[in-house]
C-alpha cells in the first residue's frame, strides 16, 4: 500500500491527463490484448470510484480507434448497459508485473451473441479482426481474452462449443499470423441457469487448442436481476480480471 494514496493517484490522474490533451503519438511496442466475446467480457458491473482510476500504462483503443486512458466502461456495445468489466483490472496487473511495458487493451466484444455469430465472416469476427490491426499498428498482440458461452447453453449448441471454438480460434490466430499467441477463455458464471454444459466444454479447450488456460469463475457471485441471473456484479468482474491475469503471466512467465 503505498504511503501517500492520494498523492499517488493524483499523479497518476495528471500524468494520464497529460497524454490525453497532447498531441503526442501513442507509445510503440505497447503488449495488445485482444478482448471478446458477449456481455461478461463487455462488462455489466456497477462502475465505482476504483473503476474510473486509470494506471498510467494502460490504454484502450476506443470506439473512434483513439488509444486513450483505459478506465472503465471500457466497451461500447450497448452504451446504456455497458459497465465495469474484467478488462481494466487485468491490464493493470500486467502492467505492475511488467514494469516498463504499455498495456493496449482493445475491446470488441457484444453483448448477447453466440459463438456462432463469431465465426470468419459475421460482423463480429470483422470488427475485431480490424480493429485489432489497428492496435498492432503500435506494438505486437500479447494475448486474446475470450469470455463467452451464456448464449450457448442448449444441449445441443455446448455439444459441439469445443469444436467450433478450436476451430474459430485456430481461423483467428491465422489471420493476425500468431499461431502461438495465447489464449485465456473463462467459465461463464456457475450462477447461470443449465451452465453446467456449456463450463463443461469451456473447461476441455485447454486440452483442445494448444496454448490456452482456462480461468475458472468459482465463487463468483452474479447480479440479481430478471429474467434469469446472467452477469457477475463488480467485485466479481475485477476478481475475474485479475483470474485471466494471473493465467496469462503463469503462461509467460519464461517467455
């Protein structure tokens, strides 16, 4: 905990203010982390004071592919909705785990879609892939965040989630020319209804695309809402943050 927290953020806050008025290009060889998937990647949490605190080497290329200081809500899928996620809180524990490196975090994830809806081609698959290129412009992708599965919850879809998911991902990696980036996917929240298919491929992938941890979302409690109990409430999307972080740096760390 450092001595003077206050004093501490209030640099922070001046020096993030700083990079957003200059005219300044944005830093090279920033580590770019790719994040996707539907609404508990968007982010649905309750935006509080720590969500709004940025740390002064982590961006988020925004909706108008501006790199400006990451703080959330980080995605724009469904203004009126979107909120806290896990994305803000995973870049800043990369960033104090790598001193030194920039964090660009591109978010392109959609609130309910299934994996379907991902696949080369569809709108989704395009915009991410094109905006992630543009990130690239500024340093070289360190990573892909995926969190998605509530859409795909029938039998019938999570009977086949794993093979489609290898084979999407494999399409992805071969488009950005990273055969090896890693790749972190996470359970959807156990609070879901009939999510036990679905976690259940979600938990094979590691075994299925090579280079892939799986972050798991025990004990994280959902939101109450109606009609059914669907997204995780702010403390669970930042603990959910800092899961995907520490599997990242655990696949790294030799790296």
């Amino acid at each position: 905990m450092p001595r003077h927290p206050l004093r501490a953020l209030l640099a922070c806050l001046l020096l993030m203010a700083a990079f957003t008025a200059s005219a300044q290009t944005p830093p090279e060889n920033m580590k770019i982390f790719l994040l996707i998937g539907q609404s508990n990647m968007a982010g649905r949490g309750k935006v509080e004071t720590e969500d709004k605190a940025p740390h002064p080497r982590v961006l988020v290329l925004n909706k108008e592919l501006t790199w400006v200081p990451a703080v959330d809500p980080l995605h724009f899928d469904k203004p009126e909705r979107t909120g806290t996620g896990l994305g803000k809180t995973f870049g800043t524990v990369i960033a104090e785990a790598a001193p030194g490196a920039v964090i660009g975090l591109v978010p392109a994830a959609f609130g309910g879609r299934a994996l379907d809806e991902w696949v080369p081609g569809q709108p989704h698959y395009v915009n991410a892939v094109a905006r992630a290129r543009e990130a690239l412009k500024r340093g070289r992708l360190a990573g892909i965040l995926w969190h998605q599965g509530e859409s795909d919850r029938e039998p019938d879809k999570a009977a086949t989630y794993a093979d489609r998911f290898a084979k999407y991902i494999a399409q992805l990696r071969a488009d950005f020319g990273a055969p090896d980036v890693p790749v972190i996917v996470g359970e959807i929240g156990r609070f879901c209804p009939n999510e036990g298919p679905v976690n259940a491929a979600i938990r094979s992938l590691p075994a299925r695309v090579p280079r892939c941890a799986l972050v798991s979302s025990e004990g994280l409690p959902g939101r109450p809402e109606a009609p059914e109990v669907l997204h995780f409430e702010s403390p669970g999307f930042r603990d959910l943050g800092r899961r995907y972080a520490k599997a990242w740096l655990q696949m790294n760390i030799h790296r």
